[in-house]
C-alpha cells in the first residue's frame, strides 16, 4: 500500500512538472502577421534586391505574460546569413504588439540572375517562444551593377610611369554599355580615364563573343616631386546607369632623400640617381645674426650626375649657429631640408675686410695731415735785385 501511495505520488509531481515545462515552453502567439517592405510576406512572394536594406514588420497578439521579449529575423544567403533582433520588451497576454527590423540582403548569386532566399523569424521571452512561419523571398540582381573585382598597381616611384591593371564585372541585371574607368590619386592630383566597353549581363554571356568580365590597364606618371609616402588611389567604374567606387592604398617611394645630399664644410652635394634632368631651388633658413648666400640657388641636374653648390656663412658675432637649406622642386613642393651648422670664431669672418678699412683710413688721415702741412707753409720772399750801371 506504501509502495502504490509513494508511486502515484511521483507519477503526480512528474505530471505537474511535465505540465509546468509546457507552460513555460509555452507558444506567445498563434496570431501574427509578417510584412516585407510593406508587403504581406504569406500572401506574396516578396521580390528584393541584392545589398538593398529591407523592413521586416512583424504583428502578433500575446497568449500569455512574459518579459525579455525579442523578435528575431534571419536571412539565409547562399555566402552568407544576415541577422537583426529587436530590444527586449514585456509582454501582457491579449495585447498586439508590432515590432519593425531592417536588414540587408546578402550577395551571392553567381550563376543566376534571380534565386529564393529564406527568412526565418521568431519571437521568445523568459518562459515562452514561438517560431514563426517561415518566408521565401526572391532576391534578385540590382538591375544596373558594377563590380570592381581587383585593383593592382605597379612599383611606384617618383618620376616613373606605373601601371594600373583593374578588373571589372557587371554583377547586375542587365547589359552595361558604354563603360569608362578612372583612376587618380587626388594628392598627387593625378588623374587618367579609360574606355572599357561594354559588359553583357550573365544570363547573356557565352564563350565567344560577350562577356561580363574585362580587364584593362591605365598608367598614371607619379611626378618626380611626389613625396614618398602611402596615397590613396582611388578607382571609379561607371557609365549612364551606374557607378562603383574603390580605394586601394599606394606607396611612393622617392629616390631624392638624404643620401641624395652630401655635406662637406661649406658646401652641398647634390646626386641625380634617376634617368631625367632634375631641377632644384635651394633657400636658406637663417637666424637673423647670420647671413647665407649661395653660389646657385636654382640647380639643373643631368641624369645620374650631381652637382656642388657652395655657401658663403658670415656673422658679425662670436657663436655656434644652426641653420637649414631647403631644397625644393620648381613646383614649390618641399623635397627635403638640410640640416647646418656654422662655428664663428671672433670676427673671422669679416677681419680682413675689417683690417684693410683700418689700414686705408690711417693712410687717409696721415696723407690729410701731410696735405694740410702743406697747404699752411707759407713760401719765403725771394730777393729783390736792382740793377746798377756804372
């Protein structure tokens, strides 16, 4: 008797367990409605847009009272699932709610210009969840699209002519015509435009005559001003339906650099290594007790040569001075800054000058002297003589 008391007991507390999971595994709703862009998701067959951002609306009535509430939408792509969920809210049971999602259709299609794509939506609390009813929308291609699938550009330096090879794909719906690229690199302001063609959309391309995909070259020459250093290049696909932006990161390397400069005392080295005729302007930055002049101050390089540039340093004061040459391009882009120093000692550099105005001015005032000597000794009167005769 024990034993059957004991075993209705368990099957008794089993029972209330059992139902008590069923509650809190519980359904929220069995009265919803899903929107896509404003369309009924069940009655129709959504169509969207590859990368286009959608609203997903989503209304349903509690059956019960819950907190944590979230309503969750996924779209599953062929590359990739793209997720969005709301805040948490509370629920009360014969209440409606409706709670808005936006989300951004995945790319993926390769082969086709159109495909089904899967969304997926529920709504769980603390104690409760349902899943909604699934909803196939068909995605398609942006009618008008352009991809720029690579970007490659050459060794870049200064003075040279580099290659730019960029690859492009219609990724849209329908045919592109007429399609132009151009790539620049606004700091440099360089800029140059090519003629690419025309690209057939997918579902019309075949092994002979058209294709979705083109390949071209476009050369851009980095001037020998350029400042090494990483740039932006940007390149830009379009024609009258469309346009694609991209940016690829540069590095310009310039041969004119320090090694380009050898100091030796009073005096400047200046090494063309590159196979033009270099032209340089060189200004020197002084303290205003120190005067610097140059033996040239606009140099003309021949290709792989060089040239000396003498300085002449003067001060009237005693001291160590610091002082810069800026070397520039004719462009007026400053190239690189050269780093001097001047020791003076006394007045070195101005004694001889100094001496020889001493030594004129004593001739001078001694040949004064002598002058006004001179000048105030009065002659002797000279003898009369008479004649007599006899």
């Amino acid at each position: 008797m024990n034993t059957k008391k004991i075993c209705v007991s368990f099957l008794a507390i089993a029972a209330v367990l059992f139902l008590v999971a069923n509650v809190s595994a519980g359904q929220i709703t069995t009265d919803y409605t899903v929107k896509v862009n404003d369309q009924n998701a069940y009655a129709y067959t959504v169509g969207v847009l590859e990368n286009e951002r959608i609203t997903v609306e989503v209304s349903f009535t509690s059956l019960v009272n819950d907190t944590d509430v979230t309503v969750e939408a996924t779209l599953n792509g062929k590359k990739a699932n793209v997720n969005a969920e709301t805040s948490v809210f509370d629920i009360e049971a014969g209440a409606r709610y409706t709670k808005t999602l936006v989300l951004q259709v995945p790319a993926g299609l390769k082969n086709e210009v159109s495909d089904a794509l899967l969304l997926e939506m529920k709504v769980s609390g603390q104690d409760h969840r349902t899943d909604l009813q699934d909803a196939t929308l068909k995605v398609q291609r942006e009618s008008y699209s352009v991809q720029i699938q690579s970007v490659t550009a050459g060794t870049m330096k200064s003075g040279q002519v580099v290659p730019v090879d960029v690859v492009i794909k219609n990724v849209g719906y329908n045919n592109l015509d007429d399609l132009y690229v151009v790539v620049r690199i606004p700091t440099l302001n360089l800029e140059r435009t090519a003629y690419f063609g025309d690209l057939v959309a997918i579902e019309d391309k075949d092994n002979n005559d058209n294709t979705d995909t083109v390949s071209g070259r476009l050369f851009l020459e980095i001037p020998y001003s350029a400042k090494a250093g990483v740039y932006a290049l940007e390149v830009e696909a379009s024609n009258g339906d469309t346009t694609v932006n991209a940016v690829k990161q540069v590095t310009v390397s310039n041969e004119f650099s320090g090694g380009n400069v050898v100091v030796s005392g009073d005096s400047l080295l200046i090494v063309n290594p590159t196979n033009e005729v270099l032209v340089y302007r060189l200004v020197p930055e002084t303290a205003p007790e120190l005067s610097v002049s140059l033996s040239q101050s606009v140099v003309a390089i021949p290709a792989g040569s060089s040239r000396t540039v003498d300085l002449t340093v003067t001060s009237s004061a005693v001291g160590t001075y610091n002082y810069k040459i800026n070397v520039f391009s004719l462009s007026g882009d400053l190239l690189y800054v050269v780093n001097m120093t001047k020791n003076v000692e006394g007045s070195s550099t101005t004694s001889s000058i100094v001496v020889l105005t001493v030594i004129l001015a004593i001739i001078f005032i001694v040949l004064l002297v002598v002058l006004i000597v001179l000048m105030g000794k009065k002659p002797e009167k000279s003898e009369e003589f008479g004649e007599s005769y006899y």
